[in-house]
C-alpha cells in the first residue's frame, strides 16, 4: 500500500479499535472528508496526553509544537492537547499509544522503565550533575540512543522535555542524611527502579499514580514522595508536605512519544514536520520550564515550607550506588553510562 492510502485505512482502522462512534468520527470535521469521499486531502489531528494541567510547562511546548506542525504542514496536520491527565494515568495512557489509541503522549521516564531497559538509565540516582549536564546529553547522542530504543516498543521518541532535579518531600522531619528517611513510607512512580532506590537509601516505597499523592499525603497513607519544584508545587503537595530536602537526586527527563501505528500512516515529509516541530518545542519548553521553577520555589518557600540543603549528598551518593550495579547490566548500558558521564565534565 502507498503511504497515503495507508494512512486512509488506518485511520478508519484507528478509528475503529478506539471505538469512536460513527457520530464521533463525524463530530471531527476531519472524519466527515473521509467518509464522504471527497478529493480534498484530510487533515490529521494527534490526540495528545498530557498529565499536567494546559498551563504547566510541558503542555505549553506541546501546544507551541502543534502550532509549529499547522504552520509547516499548511493546516494539515495538528494536534488537540488533552491536559490535566483527561485520558488517564501515565501508565495507561502509555499502553494505549503503544496500541495506536493516542497518538502522542508526554510522559515521565519512570512508566517507561519496564518497558525499556535503556530509559533506566537516564534514571540512575546523582548521574547527571545538573540540568545543563542533562540538557547537553539529551541534545547529543546519548539522548538519540535513547529515544531510538523506544522504536521496537510502539513508540516513536519524538524529543526530550525537561523535568529538573527531583529532592524528597515528606510530612514528618528534614531529610538531612540518609538515615532520616528511616521507616518513612514514600510514594514512587510505577518503576522497579524507583523502589530499588528507596530501598537503598533505607525508606519504604509506596508505588501510587501521581494523581494519589496529595489525598495519601493528606490521609497519612504516605509520609511523603520525590519530585521537582513545578510537579511539588502544582499538585498542592507542599501544603500536606511541608519539608522540602534537596537531594536532587534524579535529573531524569521527560519524554514526548508519538505512536508508532500513527507515525507509519504519514508520508516522510510530514514525519519530517512533525519531527521538526517537536524538536523546535524544546528551547521554548527550556525557557518556560526555568521561569515555573523559579517560581515555583518562590511561592514554596514565601508558603512557610521548611526547605533543607542536605547536609553531605556524598552520603546519599553512596547509599544509591548499589542501583547503578542493578541497572547497568549490558555492555551498551555501561557505554551510555560513560557517554554520559563523560560529557558531565563541562558541567560540574
Ligand atoms: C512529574 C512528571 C510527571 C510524572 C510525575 C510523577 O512531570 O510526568 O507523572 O513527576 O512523579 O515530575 O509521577
């Protein structure tokens, strides 16, 4: 089949295994064309995930992407943005992109790590030195490496956004050395690596959607979680957890995916367009991302939260290393590890 006509049947097809109604599709506009036949080309518009609400940084980039993609496919290809998690959880709304039920989807490394190896590595505890470091790596090959490994899984990895340094947050104590975090119950991503980590460093990981923690916060189900300044302040977490301790002991990405079952039905030019588009989001995202973190600190730290440096993050260093021994298991794990930590050098 030529792409164009794949891209008819597949959308039918997509249609179908979604299970939209017959008045859905009609109700697209874009459906309509289809149906009736008509000579004119139709235009494509991406469902699009996106867990966090349309003013956070990551939906911002996502819609200046769909922006860009209209502007260089003259209309024809786009994107309707679903923010603040309306089509699920991240693990589900992964699994359904990988089935071709979302076209493109904004997610954490975390629900990734199960399903690949590789995106586990980018999650290994203190292996970036700071956002810049992460940055210049996503931007070079490490990150290319990374977003390739998702292709035998459904997924095309379309670019990197940013997630800054996660540290722990808790409703008890100030974290200041690993041992405080004794006997704490803290919420984690659904990712094996996460509570290896936990473990590691002498808590008790609670694996929980996102959307639970402020509720398990409040009802005492968790002591306490792990995200950066934005995710910490948009959920409302620092009113149920007022310590704040800066580990930053993850400097993981984010990563924006396009369904395989999707990107097959376009034709090169428009992959191009889209990928393009994607790509162009980044600097705009980086710009935002600094500014939210600013100001997410800001009204942190003016809300009466006891924000702690912690007092040696060698210790914790230490603590985490047996996770690096767990997840760096092949030989080009172990490569993606030196690339990495190679290119830190300019970033100390
Ligand atoms: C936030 C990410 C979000 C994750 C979340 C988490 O932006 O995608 O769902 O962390 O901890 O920083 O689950």
């Amino acid at each position: 089949m030529r792409y164009r006509e794949k891209k008819m049947a597949g959308f039918l097809t997509l249609g179908q295994q979604g299970g939209f109604s017959r008045r859905q599709l009609l109700a697209t506009g874009l459906a309509a064309t289809v149906l009736s036949g008509c000579a004119k080309e139709p235009g494509m518009v991406f469902r699009t995930a996106e867990f966090h609400p349309k003013d956070y940084p990551t939906s911002m980039a996502i819609t200046e992407m769909g922006r860009l993609m209209e502007g260089y496919s003259d209309g024809k290809l786009s994107l309707k943005l679903y923010a603040g998690s309306q089509l699920g959880a991240e693990r589900d709304t992964l699994e359904m992109t990988t089935f071709g039920g979302i076209d493109i989807n904004r997610v954490s490394l975390g629900p990734l790590n199960s399903i690949e190896p590789m995106t586990n590595i980018l999650g290994l505890p203190f292996l970036f030195n700071n956002v810049a470091h992460m940055r210049y790596a996503m931007d070079g090959a490490p990150g290319q490496q990374v977003l390739r490994a998702l292709d035998s899984h459904g997924l095309i990895g379309l670019c990197f956004y940013d997630s800054g340094a996660r540290s722990f947050y808790n409703t008890k104590r100030p974290i200041r050395t690993p041992d405080d975090m004794a006997g704490m119950k803290f919420r984690v991503q659904n990712s094996d690596l996460y509570v290896s980590l936990i473990q590691e460093l002498g808590g008790n990981p609670t694996p929980m959607a996102l959307g639970e923690v402020y509720q398990s916060l409040v009802q005492g189900v968790i002591d306490g979680a792990e995200n950066n300044w934005p995710s910490y302040y948009e959920g409302r977490h620092f009113e149920a957890a007022k310590y704040y301790s800066l580990t930053r002991h993850v400097i993981a990405p984010e990563v924006l995916v396009m369904s395989k079952q999707r990107w097959d039905m376009l034709s090169p030019a428009e992959q191009e367009i889209v990928q393009k588009s994607a790509r162009e989001s980044v600097p705009y995202m980086r710009t935002l991302w600094d500014a939210k973190t600013l100001e997410a600190e800001k009204a942190i730290r003016a809300s009466g939260v006891q924000v702690n440096e912690v007092d040696d993050q060698q210790a914790f260093v230490e603590r985490a290393q047996p996770v690096w021994s767990q997840y760096i298991r092949t030989a080009a794990e172990r490569n993606l590890v030196d690339a990495i930590t190679e290119m830190g050098a300019g970033h100390a």
